[in-house]
C-alpha cells in the first residue's frame, strides 16, 4: 500500500526586494527570519538559498527570486546596531547559482547603497535622527568586513525619497542619488588579509600557472582585489560581457589568476580553497583611457574617463562594477605607482572617472603616506537605490 504523501506548508518571511546601485537583492529584518535562521549557520544558509532559488543546474534561479546573475543572487540581514555610534548593523550573502552555497566573506558595495534607506523605513534607525526633510546620515556598520559606511539619504516629508534625476550607468532609469562614505576601507593589520597591500608591494610578480608572469596589484580596500594590466592577458580594456563570458578558456584563465592572488594574498592556505570562496578575492584588469561604446550603445570617449576598468565577479565578467570593487579602484587610484593608479597617467589623485561595460563611474578616495605605508581615511561614491516589491517571500516548510 502506497504512503500518503505528507505536503509541508510554505513559510512567509517578510522581505523587501530592492535596488542598491546597479544590483538587487532581497532585504529581511533579523527579527522577521525564522529562529533557526536568526544565527549564522546551516539553516540560514538553506533558507536564502531556497529563497534565491539555489542551487540551480539550470543557471536560471527560476524557482527563487534570483536573476541568475551575481548581481541579481544577492541577500541583506539587517538589525539594529549592535555598536556604539552605529544606526544598523548589515551582513550580505552572495548566493551562489549553481552550487550550494552562501559566501559571508564580503560586502556588497552597490546594495550598500539601500541599506540606509530600508534601515529608515523598517524602523531600524531612531527616529531623532530622521529630519522631516534634507538628509539623513544612517551610520552602517558593514558585519563582514567589521568596517563603517555612512549613507546620506534624501528624506521627503519624513519619508525616504528614492525618485530623483540622479543617473548611474548600468541602471536604466534615473532616481534620487545616495552618497556612500566608505571609513577607513583598507583591510588593517589585524583584519583578513592584513594590512591594504597584503605582501607589502603596490606592485608583485605572480606566477600563474598556464598564464605566466604577470605583473599584479593586489590590494585590500573596499574588497581584496587583484589588478591585472588588461594588455598582459590578451584583453584591451574595452570588452563588454559577452567577449569573455562566453570564452570558457578565457573564465578559467582568471579563475586560475584569481585563486593565485588569493593565495599570495594570504586569503586561503591552500589553492582550492578558492573554489568555496568566490565572492573574494575579485580580479580586475585595467588600461588607458580608449573610446568604446557600453552595453546600453551609449558612446563612452577616451577624453571622458581617466582609465577603463573590468571586473569579474562570481567567475563571471560584470555588467558594470561592483560597489566594493569601485572602492578598490579609487584607493588604489589614489597611490601612486599601482597598476590602476599608472593606467590613470600616474601621480597623485583624489577621484578618478573610469569606463566599465555599462557606462562610467566616478570614485574618490583621501590617501596619505605616513613612515612609508599609506592609509586611505574614506572612498566615496554616488548610488541610487529603490524599493521594488515588499510583503513575504514564501519558501516550502523543510527547505531549511
């Protein structure tokens, strides 16, 4: 005789689903998870999972919320502050599409950019610091990476305002702008990684396997990143997605460049390690300023920008930049003698303007060198970031 199925009911969770720069990602109070998912853990992992729509053979997320890209696999776990001086308190998870798992080992710099606002309107931060109108300054304390970020977000008739004329490339359609200050960003001595500049170098020799000697930069601001000229490994700078994405040779050549800077970086003991960390490092290559025309067919001109950019993220080449990866490049601008800081004709800067797939983006960053090593005292950069959808996300009763 056949068991009768037992049907689990599906849970609800209240969530928001939002833009944060040129990412989205699905946003939950700590206190609305369920208690198991409340902890860091395996049934916190398997509830975002589930809820994104991971792990999916398909590459497709179909059956979740994810929009089968790195930008759009994302998700936010906020609370209020836990720290003195703080507002709220933000952990992200980069959800992996195909495989199951959660990466906690960074931030997320463009959803960095809705956590203000959500923060306000979910009733996170004291409402005394919420004017009736002007500009709120939500001080986030960034949990991965143990470091603050200030959000100055526009306030309308004690609401949080997120229409505006304020344009972003990589996003179609304008909105009110967020100004991101990202404290002190470099990696210090105690945290992960060590110090800005892991090995002590603004420039080293890797030996890559298959690639041969490159001259890398790496460099831990905003997120450790491994900077590459683009010439060294056979790109110009102005390729937009689909020239590497769909290379399966050319994916695996930055895999590999990516998982032998982590090592050299100190990030993992051993090389395949990095298969289980692939929200970090990010590996960018970098070139002189070039004319070239962004995914949107909008023309980019070499007079416009100070150096072209590209990055991979999740293993794939990104639409636009990363948040993070953005802070890494004005820091790393801001040196003189880096790899990015030579694309962009050398010397000393305090903002740059750089060409990435979508557009152009602009980031600055305060740099000062005292007894021979350089600290960066902020990055700052401009984002946008709106509510999409809010109410419950629903997962099957089991899936954690």
């Amino acid at each position: 005789m056949a068991h009768a199925l037992t049907h689990m009911h599906q849970i609800k969770i209240a969530a928001t689903y939002m833009r944060g720069g040129t990412s989205k990602g699905v946003f939950f109070r700590l206190q609305d998870l369920p208690e198991t998912a409340q902890v860091p853990g395996t049934a916190r992992d398997a509830l975002l999972l589930r809820v994104i729509g991971s792990p999916d053979p398909y590459g497709k997320q179909i059956d979740g919320m994810g929009g089968a890209t790195s930008s759009t696999s994302k998700t936010v776990i906020l609370s209020k502050s836990s720290k003195p001086d703080h507002d709220v308190d933000y952990l992200f998870g980069q959800v992996a599409i195909d495989k199951a798992f959660v990466d906690w080992s960074g931030n997320c710099g463009n959803l960095s950019a809705a956590v203000g606002s959500f923060a306000i309107a979910s009733g996170l931060v004291d409402a005394g610091r919420i004017p009736q109108n002007g500009m709120a300054t939500v001080r986030i304390w960034q949990a991965n990476i143990a470091k603050t970020i200030i959000a100055h977000v526009p306030i309308t008739n004690g609401a949080v305002q997120e229409t505006g004329d304020f344009e972003l490339d990589g996003v179609t359609f304008p909105a009110a702008e967020v100004q991101l200050e990202f404290m002190a960003p470099a990696a210090d001595e105690e945290g992960e990684g060590g110090s800005m500049f892991p090995t002590g170098n603004l420039v080293d020799d890797l030996e890559v396997p298959g690639v041969g000697r490159l001259k890398v930069t790496m460099i831990n601001a905003g997120i450790p990143t491994i900077f590459v000229n683009a010439e060294a490994v056979g790109y110009t700078g102005t390729e937009l997605q689909d020239a590497i994405n769909g290379d399966v040779e050319a994916l695996a050549k930055f895999e590999t460049i990516r998982a032998h800077g982590a090592l050299r970086m100190g990030l993992i003991k051993q090389l395949d390690e990095a298969a289980n960390r692939q929200h970090t490092p990010k590996v960018a290559f970098v070139a002189k300023p070039a004319s070239y025309v962004s995914s949107s067919g909008k023309q980019v001109d070499a007079g416009d920008i100070d150096l072209l950019v590209r990055a991979l993220s999740m293993g794939k080449l990104h639409h636009a930049m990363m948040g993070t990866a953005a802070v890494a490049i004005g820091t790393a601008a801001a040196i003189p003698g880096t790899l990015v800081n030579l694309a962009a004709g050398g010397g000393a800067k305090t903002a740059v303007r750089f060409g990435h797939p979508s557009g152009t983006l602009r980031v600055g960053a305060e740099a000062s060198q005292a007894n021979g090593e350089w600290s960066v005292t902020k990055a700052i950069m401009s984002r946008s970031a709106r509510v999409l959808m809010e109410g419950w996300v629903r997962v099957p009763g089991g899936a954690f």
